[in-house]
C-alpha cells in the first residue's frame, strides 16, 4: 500500500470492481442503505406514513373526521464549468446487439430531433464510468466545488469552508435545465443541490467545533444553482461563466417569501417569523419544472429529515412516522429552528415541503414558496397552459402510497412576465382518484395483464380547494394547503407507488407520471393503476385529460411496467416486444424532445436490475411505442437526474448524483468526473456530483 490515502483508495476501486458493495444493500433492495438514511431519512425501513383507510379505487365515504382529532390540535392552535478533457466513451458491447440485456436495433427516430443513436448495452452496476452512445462523447460542465464568483477559491476538497462553499456550485446536483438567451450563445444554467453526504465530502470526525463547521459547510452546498453559460454558437457545447451576471447561489440561509393562502397563517408562524412570512432557506430540493414564463420550480422533497423531528400529532406522522432527535447534519444541535420539539419552532416544518419558485434572470429576486400548491414531498412541479389560459401544475408526492396533485391557477397566462410571475400564487389544488376498467379478480399483482389486454381506466381530480378556499370538510383552507397529505387522505384519493416526477407532454398534453417502485404495495392493496405487489422496478403511468388540462376527469394506461424482461416475465413496454428493449428499473425523472418522444431517467436500477442508472429513450406513437432504448449509464453509485433534451441542438444534459455514494473520504468508490491523478491535494480522485453535457464527438 502507498502512504497516500487517496492512491491506495484508487487501488481499492480497482479490485472492487465487480465485487459486492462493502455497505449492505437498502433492506428493501432499493438504493444503497447510506443514500436512503441521507437522502429520505430511511423513509422506505420506517412505519409507513400513509395510514389512511382509503384504498384504491374504492369510493371512500367522506365521514366527517374529526377535525381536531384528526389534526391532532391542541390547546395550543396551531399544530403545533467546461472541465478536463472531453472523455470519449464507447459502449461496453457492441451496439445493435438485439435480445434481451443487450440493445435495440439502429432507431429511426420520429422526425424533429436529431440524435441517432444505437442505444448501449445495460452497464454493470460495480463499473464506474459514464457510458454514451457510439459516437458520442461527454463532457462535465460544472462540477460540485466549482466557484461561481472569482472570489471564491478554486476547489479543496480538504480545505472546505461555508465561506466558499456559497460561492461555490453545491453538492448532489438534481433537477437541472439550461435557459438559452435568444442569440443561442449565452444563457443560464440553474441545477438543484438536493442533499450532503458528510462520509465523502469530509474525513471522519468527532469534534463537535469541526462538526458545526461542517454543518455549515452543508447549509451552503444545498439549495440551488444559478450560472450562466456560453457558446461559441448554437449546436456547441456549453461552459460555464464564472461571474456571470446572473450567477447566484441559493443556500438553507437564502430568504424565501411564502405566498398563497397558508401564508400569514397561525400553521406557519415561528419565534424567529412571527407574521408566518418569511423562511429562512430550502430544503431537499430534488426535481423541478421550468415555466412558460421562465422561472425555476423546485420541489422541497425529503424536508422531515433535516429536523429533530416531533411526531406527537396526526399531522406530525403524516410527513415522518417517528420522531427523532438528531439529524444527519446536526444542524439542530445549534440553530433551534431546525429542532421541531423546541415549541418556539414547532411550525418550522410547516414551512418546508413547498413548491419553490426562483426567478434565474434576476439574481436580487426573492425566491418564493407558493403554499397555494400544497405541501407534501414535492418531487417536483410541470407546468402546461390549458386550453383557455390558465396554467395547470402536475405534483407527484414521493412517498409510499402517496399521491398525484395537480394545480390549476386563477388567472390566465398574459404577456406581462411581472403578472405571470404570480400565477401559482392563487388557485385550485386537486388530487388523482384513478380507477380500473377491468375486473378486480384479474389484478393478481404479478404484472400480468388483464383479459382486455391494458392496465387501464379512468379517475376524478377531486379539489381539495374551490375558488381558493378548502373544499374539504373538517378542513380550514391553511389546514389544507399545511396538511395536504391529510387533507388528501380525506377526500379518497389513490395510494400510489411513490409518484416522482409528473409531466406533460408539450406536444399532446398527455401527462406521464414515473412511480418509482413501492416495497409496501402488498397483495391485499394492489389495484389496476398499482398492479404488482412489492413494486420493485417501478412503472410509467399516461395520462390524458378528458375535460380539457384544466378539467376534472381524466383517462389513463400503464405505459410500461419496468424490470429486465429476462427477470421480470410480466414487465411490459406499451406493447413493444421486450426481448428488443433495453432493461430499465425504478423510472424518477422524465422529460421530453422536440418530437415528444419520453426520456426516462432512473434511481435504483443498480440494487434491482444489476446496472448502473441510466437515461432512456422510449417512443411514444407508432410502432415504436414503447421502444425503451438506453442512451447513458451514470458511474457507479450514482442516480441519473434532470435530463435535459436539446435535440435541435445535438445536446443531452444530465446531472449525476451521490457518484460514490457508498465509498469513504479516504477510500471511494468512484472517481467520477475527473478519473484523475491520485497524487497528493489532487481533488480528482474524489467523486463530484456534476452536470454532464453529452453530444456526437
Ligand atoms: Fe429526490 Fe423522489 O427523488
Ligand atoms: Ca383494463
Ligand atoms: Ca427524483
């Protein structure tokens, strides 16, 4: 062994290829047990929060609950960068190999985009390269570390501070989108920072001073990002401006005004905001949406885990079953509004699980939490105009057995930016109630598909708001937009295999929803939305309104089940022949091109299906319909996030994040951007989440 740390770690990285992780998968065989204790406080092994009795399709009757007692309400009230050198990647196997594990034929892709590709072959999970298409080559734009503003340093992974860590791009990047200006040469690039990993990003520690340092560090390294990028022309790959006039970073200590009917509520106020107006950063910021009128969406996900959490009351549970009294960054031991059980802060909470609104043209703007658009493990938020002006905002709520929402605003879309900014301040927030179309005796959650050949139906939006007041009995309207899981509940709505992101097709206006996988669907509550038991890979729900975007019933079908067809028998591709797909698990984020095909990314394939996470094609008209086709693999241990398709443009963004997830500071298991130079201080030896650009080399 070497005396350097960091060149033995690259040793290590070598010989674990292909052998098993040193870290003991997630107990449900989903991600890696370190990413769900970070990322989603352990939310898949704790007691399920939806113990609601409404199950699927059944038509619940909306008895009256008990307001108090199913809010728990006391007496109190309120409950209480361009980097490196271009790495040109060949695929693993040769590319057109047909049959199942292997990859589609050539596709002939529908007309408008222009990024032929021979999808590659599935990647092992233990190899940790990002892989494109033949032809193809990849690049990181910016990477976690990388200043934003000349005044911060250039990156030490082993001389970090807050200080520089705020002018710095943050770690664990997620929903990602580049903004071109009109000239194509200029625009700006904004990326989510989801959540820290303290095990990678530092070396142990036990000293309480070092960990208060870092727990600022991690303040810093969340929220968001927003930096402006360069061309030399369009149909080039971008870089990244350090001092863009634009830049900003958005960190757990930015403020945020809280807008919408919740706002200035009792449910929101706390010692330090006693008008229940103004909060004090954002918290897992995982997918998001861009806007017609060009703002940012994030949606606030896995907020519980970053608070010694009270779970003393119904509305408590509901977002976290048990309580805790300590967090992953020990933000709670030193600023008390991150301690839920500290009655002066009992409704800090309350102020985060918020769709989040930035403005990335204006970097003086104040970021906004619209409360109007519920609160709930945002996944995310997509916005579509219907067909007469209003916008409608389709949620998905990531938790087992939790729901669809979609929100439709008051007023109409206009030519005045100023007005559009505050469309998602008022409106209507509704929930999915789906049913089936064949009988419940040929839903037998294995998969297999019922006599009339779909899994398939019909469902209500049912409002949870009218004309911006509660449409729930027993339901305040602040109770409804602080409470919405419960409000939810009450109303009847669908348990559904963790909704991630949601979003509309902008050619068609069908609405396709990934739902991820779902280890509590038991054989007792499978329905024909829901259909296999245990849920391991996840699947594709399409929707299409029948009412008009902003109408109240819709139709739907699965559009696929996933899983590697050579294991899962009953996987199914929108009727495509499976032994021609490429296999894919646990579908999270979704996008389109311009000619409106589906590009699916995944979280979770590695600990499923054996590969590593990836980004997919899949067509959604002809004969092609359902045509999975795999594009990329991200390296190892890492989820694919925020696909960005730029086909005109002959460009592809990802964002990687948790590369090396499972690894250690002084031993990890990624290399992930730079593959570099183990020497001494050399930070390319670690892994660092990035935004990836991939085009034809
Ligand atoms: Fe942060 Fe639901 O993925
Ligand atoms: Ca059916
Ligand atoms: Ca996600």
């Amino acid at each position: 062994m070497s005396a350097d740390p960091r060149r033995n770690a690259a040793v290590s990285i070598i010989e674990n290829f292909r052998r098993p992780l040193p870290i003991a998968d997630h107990a449900r065989g989903k991600r890696l047990a370190v990413t769900c204790q970070l990322k989603c406080a352990n939310a898949c092994t704790n007691p399920e929060c939806n113990t609601s009795s409404n199950q699927t399709f059944q038509e619940v009757a909306s008895a009256a609950l008990s307001r108090r007692a199913l809010l728990g309400l006391g007496a109190a009230g309120a409950v209480a960068l361009a980097v490196g050198a271009a790495r040109s990647q060949a695929p693993l196997s040769a590319p057109g190999s047909a049959g199942v594990g292997g990859a589609g034929a050539a596709f002939g892709r529908p007309a408008g985009g222009s990024l032929p590709f021979d999808a590659i072959a599935p990647v092992n999970r233990y190899v940790d390269d990002l892989v494109v298409p033949s032809g193809y080559t990849w690049q990181p734009i910016i990477r976690w570390g990388d200043p934003l503003f000349s005044n911060a340093p250039v990156f030490d992974i082993d001389a970090q501070s807050p200080a520089a860590q705020a002018l710095q791009f943050g770690y664990n990047s997620d929903y990602l989108d580049i903004v071109a200006d009109p000239s194509g040469k200029t625009g700006v690039l904004v990326n989510n920072h989801e959540y820290c990993n303290p095990g990678i990003m530092f070396p142990p520690t036990t000293d309480p001073a070092e960990l208060r340092r870092r727990g600022d560090i991690f303040k810093a390294a969340q929220g968001m990002s927003v930096v402006e990028v360069t061309r030399r022309r369009t149909g080039t790959p971008w870089s990244y401006v350090v001092d863009g006039k634009r830049n900003r970073r958005i960190t757990v200590e930015t403020v945020f005004e809280l807008t919408g009917p919740a706002a200035g509520s009792d449910l929101v106020k706390t010692a330090a905001d006693p008008e229940g107006r103004w909060v004090r950063g954002t918290l897992g910021n995982c997918a998001g949406g861009t806007t017609p009128w060009g703002t940012i969406l994030s949606g606030e996900e896995n907020f519980n885990g970053y608070f010694a959490w009270a779970a003393d009351t119904p509305a408590q549970k509901r977002y976290q079953s048990t309580s805790s009294t300590s967090t992953e960054t020990g933000w709670e031991k030193y600023d008390p509004r991150f301690d839920a059980h500290n009655p002066d802060y009992v409704n800090e909470p309350n102020r985060f699980g918020y769709i989040v609104e930035i403005d990335p043209q204006d970097p003086t703007s104040t970021p906004r939490k619209h409360t109007a658009m519920g609160r709930f493990k945002h996944e995310g938020a997509n916005v579509i105009v219907a067909e007469d002006g209003r916008v409608v905002a389709y949620m998905g709520d990531d938790e087992r057995n939790d729901y669809l929402y979609k929100f439709v605003s008051k007023n109409r879309i206009s030519g005045s930016r100023k007005k559009n900014l505050d469309l998602l301040s008022e409106g209507d927030l509704y929930v999915a109630k789906f049913r089936g179309n064949s009988p419940v005796g040929e839903i037998t959650g294995t998969g297999a598909l019922p006599a009339d050949g779909l899994f398939d139906g019909s469902g209500d939006w049912v409002a949870l708001t009218r004309n911006g007041e509660s449409a729930v009995p027993g339901f305040t309207t602040e109770e409804v937009l602080v409470h919405t899981r419960l409000a939810a509940d009450a109303v009847g709505a669908t348990k559904m295999d963790r909704p991630e992101d949601v979003e509309p097709n902008p050619r068609t206006g069908k609405v396709y929803l990934a739902l991820t996988n779902n280890s509590a669907r038991s054989a007792a509550t499978v329905d024909e939305t829901n259909p296999v038991t245990g849920n391991r890979y996840g699947h594709v729900v399409e929707l299409t309104e029948t009412a008009g975007q902003a109408g109240t019933t819709f139709g739907w079908s699965i559009l696929l089940l996933c899983g590697d067809p050579a294991v899962f028998a009953n996987s199914y591709f929108g009727g495509f022949p499976k032994e021609l797909v490429s296999p894919i698990s646990c579908p999270d984020n979704v996008a389109f091109d311009s000619a409106g095909n589906l590009w699916i990314s995944t979280d979770g394939a590695p600990s499923t299906i054996g590969y590593n996470d990836g980004l997919f094609l899949v067509p959604l008209e002809g004969a092609e319909r359902g045509h999975v086709q795999q594009f990329l693999a991200v390296p190892r241990e890492a989820e694919t996030c925020g696909p960005v398709i730029h086909d005109r443009d002959g460009l592809v963004f990802v964002a990687v994040q948790h590369p090396g997830e499972g690894g250690t500071f002084a031993a990890p298991t990624s290399l992930f951007p730079d593959y570099g130079s183990t020497a001494p201080g050399d930070v390319s030896s670690a892994p660092r989440p990035a935004v990836v650009q991939v085009y034809r080399a």
